[in-house]
C-alpha cells in the first residue's frame, strides 16, 4: 500500500528591489561599471549624496527636495527611468498620499498630496538652477567680481566729484572776500579764521601793540605788529582794541578806511570795534 505524501512546496517570490538597489546595481553590474567619484564630477553632486541614494540612507541629504533631484539626475545618468526611482523613494518615504492599491499598477502613479505639488516643483527647480551654477560658478564668481569693481569705481569716482565740489565751493568763497585796498603790502596775516566774516580789518602802518579783547575783557589777540601787517578781528560789536601807537594802525571797516583811532605814538584803549562805532567819527 503505497501513502500518499504530501509535500509543500517553497514558491519563492521574487522581492521588489528598492530606489537604493536599483541605483547600485545599475552603477556596479553589467558591462559599464562606474566608479561613484566618476559621476560625481560629471553630475556635480557630492559623492556622499550619491551614496547616501545607494545606501537609502536619506537622512544625510538635508531636504527632501535635493533627495528627489540628485535622485532623477543620477537615475538618468545611470540609465534607469527617472520617474520610477523618485516615486520608489517618495514611497519608501512615506510622501505619497494615496496610492495605487492593485500591486500591477506603475508604482510611479503615487502623487505626492496636491496641496505640495506646486512647492515640490518650485524645489525642483530650485536644484537645478543649483546644479547649473555649480556648473558655471568660474562665469558667475567672474561677473560678481566685475559687479564689485564697478561699484568700487563709481564710488570712488563720486567721492572725487564731492571733493572737486567741495574745492570749488572753498576757492568761490575765497574769491568773493574782498580784500581793502591796503595803504602798504601786506607783510603777514593774523587771525584768518575770522577772514570769511571779518567787518573790521587792522593794518600796521607803524609798529604798534595791539591788543584786543571780548565783551568780558578776556584778550582773544595781543601782539606787537609792524608795517604791513594785518589782524582780521572776530566779527560783531562786542570787542574793543588798545593800540600802543594809535597813529600807526589803519582800520577799514568793510573795505573802507575809518578815521584814526589817535595820533602818532599815543596810546589809546576801550576802542569799541564796532563797525557803527568806527565809521561814526568820519
């Protein structure tokens, strides 16, 4: 009596591969293996992004977005279907909102949720004006660099106009204080800085010690001047003047010759330089 035995038997089924399987097994097997530094240059992706895609160790690429566009960049150039890989690693992800629940759909029909799709793209996007600079970072450092040159040169050339301005302005009010006709040459200048707004201007015709003095009799100038000297007094009504030689010292009051403070070798002080004052005694 023979029994019949039953025996089971193992079916095995063949396991879909991962995004990570199919990119490495696409580099290292058939004719045209490649080593990943090899592409890296040519993609101008770094190479660990590249094995970060193979391991499936997608944490070590910051976005998502750059996950997906290294991807279908390395997918194409290892001649793999670049659709298939992102919706592959969408899944192994967990991006995909809905997919497809028959398992002989194209698993490339899972869509990320609409409300991402328009920002989605925009990444993509925005990696690939990456890469293309990347690329051709020798054209752009060259253009930031021209754009840096020319705002250097504009603004040197502004600062200079402002100067050449500034010149100007000096040389115009220079040329429009009027010097008196003085009676000798002019020897030396003291107080200058009271040139622009001076009313009052004294020159030695003999030598003389002049000495003058602010509202509160603190001395602002005292010298002993000679011939063809001149002191420009600090404009306003509030100064007076001691000369040692009154005779000696022309004042002219803007640009016109005051009568004499005294005569020759007197000594004469409480001179008011007002311009009121001086031009009263005519």
């Amino acid at each position: 009596m023979t029994e019949n035995v039953e025996v089971n038997e193992i079916v095995e089924v063949p396991v879909e591969m991962t995004a990570a399987e199919m990119l490495r097994n696409a580099r290292t097997t058939g004719r045209r293996k490649r080593e990943i530094a090899t592409i890296a240059k040519q993609l101008c992706i770094r190479e660990d992004f590249l094995e970060a895609l193979e391991n499936g160790d997608y944490n070590k690429i910051p976005e998502v977005v750059y996950i997906l566009g290294f991807a279908r960049n390395y997918a194409m150039e290892l001649g793999l279907n670049p659709d298939e890989i992102v919706a592959k690693i969408k899944k192994e992800m967990g991006l995909v909102a809905d997919c497809a629940a028959n398992d002989d759909e194209d698993v490339s029909a899972c869509a990320m949720p609409s409300i991402k799709q328009e920002a989605h793209w925009l990444k993509v996007w925005f990696v690939k004006a990456y890469q293309f600079v990347y690329q051709n970072w020798q054209w752009f450092a060259g253009a930031l660099a021209a754009i840096i040159l020319l705002v250097v040169l504009i603004s040197v050339f502004t600062s200079s106009e402002k100067s050449q301005d500034a010149v100007n302005e000096n040389v115009s009010v220079a040329e429009a204080i009027v010097e008196p006709k003085y009676n000798l040459a002019v020897r030396e200048k003291f107080g200058v800085d009271n040139r622009e707004n001076a009313d009052v201007v004294l020159q030695a015709t003999q030598e003389s010690w002049v000495k003058i003095e602010d509202g509160r009799g603190n001395t602002v100038f005292s010298r002993v001047l000679v011939p063809g000297d001149v002191y420009y007094v600090p404009a306003g009504d509030k100064y007076k003047a001691t000369f040692g030689n009154a005779g000696g010292v022309d004042i002219w009051v803007n640009g016109q010759l005051a009568p004499e403070a005294g005569s020759d070798h007197a000594r004469k002080s409480g001179i008011s330089m007002s311009p009121k004052s001086l031009m009263a005694k005519k």
